[in-house]
C-alpha cells in the first residue's frame, strides 16, 4: 500500500489517500496538480484529495498515527 499525505505548511502532514500501487498514486497527484510554485508548493484540483493543501508526500509506509481506513482508497480523477 502507499499512502499520500497533503500538507498545508511543510513537515505537518495529514494522511489524505491511500493507493494500491505507487503508479497510481502519482497519476493521481499528476491530475491533482494544477501548477507548481518556485518555493515547492503546488495547486491542485478543488474536489481532488489534496484541495487545500499547498505541498503533498509520499511513502510505502504509514508516517502518521491515523489510520488509513478512514481515507479514500484509490481514488480517481472520475470521482469528481
């Protein structure tokens, strides 16, 4: 499994999605992405995962406490 996290200020992040496979998880940040800023942060899609976050991370391991059934599993840009 692999877990994508959203934060609003860099280093506090917050479980937001969890993906089968690490391809799917960048997909989805990829069609979350609206644009990118010169300080590493990023827009992204109103109704996709990540809106109000400005930066997102990625790991094959839980990074958080917070468990990861109570996120969205592979969600989908068909979502919306």
């Amino acid at each position: 499994m692999y877990f994508l996290y959203g934060a609003k200020t860099p280093g506090k992040i917050k479980l937001v999605a969890t993906f089968d496979s690490e391809e799917q998880l960048l997909a989805y940040v990829g069609w979350a992405t609206l644009s990118k800023n010169v300080d590493a942060s990023s827009k992204f899609e109103q109704g996709s995962m990540l809106a109000g976050f400005r930066w997102w991370e990625r790991a094959d391991k839980a990074l958080t406490d917070e468990e990861s059934e109570a996120v969205t599993h592979n969600p989908s840009s068909t979502m919306l």
